[in-house]
C-alpha cells in the first residue's frame, strides 16, 4: 500500500485541484493547485469548510448535497452535465467541473474532491458555437439570396411574356410561387432552430412550448400526448429530452412532408420514455447512417453519457420515430 508520502506526493502530480474532504465537511488536504486555482495559501484552507470554495448564495444548497452524498457515497464521474460554479478568495466566480470519490480510512470515510477549471474550455466551446451560427446564417443567406434571385428573375421573364405565350408565363409564375414557398421554409425552419433552451424546470411545459413555437413556425399540426405527468426531472436531462425533440421537429419541417406529427411522453418505472413520430417519405437509416448527422450524433452522445438512449426508425415511405429514453435520475 503506497505510504502517506508517496500518496501526498502523488496528487501533487495532479494537473486539477484536489481536496480532501472529512464527513463534517472539513478540508484535511489540499494540492498545490488548490492554491493557484482559489488563490489560498494551503494552511489558510486545512481545517476550514469546503463551502468556502462555494458562492455565497450556493452555500446552502452545497451543504445538502454534501449531507446526503455522506450518507450515500458513491463515485460522481467528471463532468455530469451540471452547471457548478466555484469562488476565489478575492470573491471572483469560476466554472468548474467536479468529481467525488469517497475515500474510507478505518472508521472513517472521507471525500476526495478533483476541481477543474473549465473557464478556457467554456470560451472554446462558445466561439466554436457562435462560428457555427456564422456559418448557418452565412449558409442560409447564400441560399435564400439565390432563390429570390432566381424567383425575381423568373417573374420578370414571366411579365414579358404574359401576351406572347401566356402558358410559359403561368409555368414561370408556378415555379416562382414554388420558390418562394421554399425560401420561406428554409427561413421559419432557421428560426426555430435558433430558439435557445433553457429548462425552465417542468419538462412537460418545455415540451408544450417548443412544440407550440413549431406550431406557429411551420404551421404544421403537432398531436402531443402526455401519457402520464412527468415527476421532476433534473436540468441536464431536462434540456438534452428538450434539445431532441427540437431537433427532431427541425428535420422533420424539413425533409419529411408529413401531414401529421405525433409526440407523447410516458414514464415507465424510473424511465422517461419521449417519442415523436410523423407520417412522411421516411429515408433508408443504412444509407443515411445517423452517425453523420452532426445534430442527431451529438444528441446520441449526450443521452448515453446521462444513462440515456436516442434511437430513430425509418423507411422510404413509412415516416420517421424518434425516440429518447432518460433515467429520472433524482
């Protein structure tokens, strides 16, 4: 068994801060990150409270969550999706990701806490986030623009030649009316994609709202069915079910030409069952593998690494399901 020095020794080597917390709370050892990462020397932060580490506001609620992992100790991986935020001694805020281990020492049982700093990451992600928005707007700009060129075009040909062959000028007419109806799906289908989704806590009002805003864009009808009220639902799963079903609702505005769209919700045990199903052209899944889709791909990931799945069917002219499967998880 390696030796207390080699131990401290050891999470010196660490790249992230390490804490190691007592059952009361207590901080009983600190790496040297710790004290770059809050700005504390090492024996300003042995002894005192871990919610030291914590804003003021969010003190309260760390001190519950810190009870009850005490009494059911278990290992929380890096990075469950949880917005945590830490504080430094000059009172400055910073994103952070965290894992706990508890660690048993005779009678005793401590926590082994990792904190990293995710502030560099958090800047990378939004700049790669806000270039893809530059990048759909450039996309659909382009898009548009050439539509309604060619449409502006196509009346003009079509005036000149209302008297001289009045049958090409009604095809042209016919075509341009086609175009412009394309632009403006290509257009509602961009807003509703850019619509944000903040949880707002009840899952089934979130699900009511997105598809209430797809309603109105698409001027499509949704069927919603809510089998069963859904209990509580925490906001990482809350936004990704969320996120899917936006998702889901954008393709098929997009590819699919339903005449009717179907969502339910369900909860069976301990398991929140969400499907959308539409009758549209379908697609071949072997050929259009959804590993490609760069929206779905993401999505799939999300819901594996919350214990979830996403799953979609589909077959040329048999419509689409989708369907995400999410532990409760309280």
């Amino acid at each position: 068994m390696l030796g207390e020095s080699i131990f401290r020794a050891l999470i010196e080597t660490l790249p992230d801060g390490v804490a190691i917390v007592d059952e009361g709370g207590r901080i009983e050892l600190v790496n040297s990150q710790m004290e770059e990462l809050f700005g504390y020397r090492r024996d300003e932060l042995i002894g005192q409270s871990a919610e030291l580490l914590v804003p003021a506001e969010l003190r309260g609620r760390h001190v519950a969550h810190r009870e009850s992992f005490t009494r059911r100790p278990h290992v929380r991986a890096m990075g469950v999706a949880l917005e945590l935020f830490a504080q430094r001694r000059d009172g400055s805020r910073f994103p952070v990701e965290i894992s706990l281990s508890p660690l048993a020492s005779g009678a005793e049982t401590y926590v082994v806490t990792v904190i990293r700093d995710v502030t560099e990451r958090n800047r990378l992600r939004a700049e790669a986030l806000a270039q893809e928005d530059r990048q759909r707007i450039a996309d659909l700009h382009d898009g548009v623009i050439q539509s309604l060129y060619a449409t502006g075009l196509s009346l003009h040909l079509a005036v000149g030649e209302i008297v001289s062959n009045p049958a090409s000028a009604g095809r042209r007419i016919d075509e341009s009316v086609a175009g412009l109806g394309s632009a403006m799906r290509e257009i509602r289908a961009f807003i509703f994609d850019l619509r944000p989704v903040h949880p707002s806590g009840d899952l089934l009002r979130d699900l009511t709202v997105t598809i209430e805003e797809y309603r109105a864009i698409s001027l499509q009808p949704v069927v919603f069915e809510p089998r069963s009220i859904a209990p509580p639902v925490q906001p990482d799963r809350a936004a990704v079910m969320v996120a899917a079903l936006r998702e889901g609702l954008s393709n098929t505005y997009r590819h699919a030409g339903a005449a009717r769209v179907f969502v339910s919700l369900d909860v069976i045990g301990d398991v929140l069952r969400l499907e959308l199903r539409d009758d549209g052209a379908g697609f071949d899944a072997a050929a259009q593998p959804l590993a490609g889709h760069r929206g779905i791909r993401n999505l799939m990931l999300r819901a594996q690494y919350l214990g979830g799945s996403l799953s979609i069917e589909s077959a040329p002219g048999s419509g689409t399901t989708l369907r995400m499967h999410m532990p409760l998880g309280n």
